[in-house]
C-alpha cells in the first residue's frame, strides 16, 4: 500500500473518530420520584413538597393513603401536583400483605381508591398506584418462603387485575434480590412475573455508590426492555441499621448527587429507565435543608 494511500485511510479514520467525540452524548435522564409516608403534612406542606419536587425534578409522588387524611386534602394535593406536571399515585401495602387471609386489606384500598377516582375531578385523581408488601422482614418468611410466594402471588394477582380494571398505572416496589427468588409456575424469577403484570418496578437497590446501585437494578431494566414495561432506580437517604453503606443518610449533598447522577448516566441507555426513586420525601427535604442551612453558615 503507498504511503498516500496510508494517509487517505489515517484521515478517514481520524475524521470517524473526531465525529464520534464531537458528536452530543444523549441526555441523561433526570425524572425521578419520591415515597411520601405520612400524608397528613400535606396539609400544611403542601405548597413546601409540589416546590421541591420541581425543584430536584420529581415528575412522580407515590402518596401513602391514610385514613386520617380526608379526600378533599387529597383532591386539593393531587389538583396543585397536576398544575405542575406531577403524577400522584396511591401508595399502599404492608409486610403481611403477602399472606392469603390480607387479601381483602388490598382490596379495600383499591375500591376507596375507585370511590376516589370517581367522585373526583380528572386533576384532582391518582393516576396510579404502587403495591410496597415486604414479608421478607417476617419470620415466616425464613420458615415458607415457598408458601408466602405462593400467597403473595395470588394477593398480587388478584389486585393487579383490579387495578388494570381501573386503569391506573401499576408499579410495585421490589428487592434487588428479587429476581434470585423462584416465581409462581414456570417465571424465571418472582421480580420477572411481577414485571410481567405490572407496568413498573422500583428496584430497591440501595447502596451509596451509583454503579453499584445500576448493578443491583440491571437485571430488572434488561427484562423490562424486552416486555415494554418501566424501572425505577431505588437511593436510599434514611438512617438505616442494616449499614452505612446502603444509604446516603450522612454523606454530604456533593456525593449524593454524585453518585445519583451516575445511575442515572448508566441507566439512560435503557429505553425502560423511568429514572430515580428516592426513599423517602421527607429524609430527602431534610437532608437539603441541612445542607442549605450549612452552607448558609459557613
């Protein structure tokens, strides 16, 4: 080969590759959600919780519904999220839930939600709801596994069913390790037959570190690009015992964001990326209002 042949295929190469470098990365994705457990301060909070949730770029609340908390507070809530382009969806679910004989208490939840839905105006209703049942935190869990599987996946179908009645969005919160645990008939895991039937999962995936929280949600985003469904990317920011490597609780607002955006980046590619889900609302406001007032001070 001559040398100016040489040097065409050097150029070529070399305006290949300049392209490549010069040519924009794709957005990361920044939506994210939040858990809201105790909905009683949205009445006094609620102006202070729709700012944040602009401000950090949540386009998701999932809203613990609480009987002390009357259906006007609700419409009222769900009316100002609507105005800024929030979604609101009923929360609900407790560790046993996943056993045969609390069927109904998931049932009862779904038809005040319809009562709800009904007697509201379309911006003022839930647009979805989410199912967090965690009998892994039981005993029995460690003595029939096999057995509470069983009886939360019946529980599960059959409010999912309802719920896909409704026409409400379905998301249900799940372990990482989900996907490690046999599912009902022939499902390769338990988290896969769960995707299979809802229209998305937040992954549970808490660490301090944002690959490894891809890492932990893998699994899920990969299946959940083959079946058309959504993930959430779960960061934890409470004071746990379980260790402090779960969580950003005590790490400072830099590393947190740090580490979220890096998630995120990873997650993008996925067309099933929903974004990030952040456990929870309040540990998260108070976290910036600490970090705000420090710097204030200093």
């Amino acid at each position: 080969m001559s040398a100016k042949a040489k040097l065409y295929i050097f150029a070529a190469i070399f305006c290949l590759l300049l392209i490549i470098v010069l040519l924009p990365s794709k957005a990361v994705k920044q939506d994210k959600a939040t858990w809201l457990w105790d909905s009683s301060i949205i009445r006094s909070d609620s102006d202070e919780i729709i700012d944040f949730s602009k401000r950090e770029g949540v386009t998701t609340i999932f809203l613990q519904i609480q009987e002390k908390v009357e259906m006007e507070e609700y419409r009222q809530f769900i009316r100002a999220a609507h105005h800024a382009n929030i979604s609101v969806h009923a929360l609900g679910g407790e560790p046993d839930w996943a056993y045969a004989e609390k069927r109904e208490e998931g049932e009862e939840l779904l038809s005040w939600l319809e009562e709800y839905n009904m007697d509201s105006d379309p911006e003022e209703r839930f647009e979805g709801i989410q199912l967090d049942v965690e009998p892994y935190i039981l005993k029995r869990w460690e003595r029939e596994q096999e057995k509470v599987v069983e009886e939360w996946s019946g529980n599960m179908d059959s409010w999912l069913q309802e719920a896909k009645r409704q026409k409400l969005n379905i998301s249900v919160a799940v372990p990482f390790w989900l996907d490690s645990i046999p599912g009902p008939g022939e499902s390769d895991s338990f988290s896969y037959w769960i995707l299979e039937r809802s229209d998305s999962v937040a992954v549970m995936s808490y660490r301090d570190d944002g690959e490894k929280m891809y890492e932990l949600s893998k699994e899920e985003l990969e299946q959940a690009d083959e079946l058309g469904k959504s993930v959430w990317i779960g960061m934890e920011l409470t004071d746990t015992a379980e260790g402090e490597h779960l969580t950003f609780h005590g790490k400072s607002e830099k590393v947190m964001n740090d580490e979220a955006q890096r998630a995120a980046k990873l997650g993008t590619p996925h067309k099933s990326f929903a974004g990030l889900a952040v456990h929870h609302y309040e540990a998260w406001h108070r976290k910036l209002t600490a970090s705000a007032e420090e710097k204030h001070t200093n």
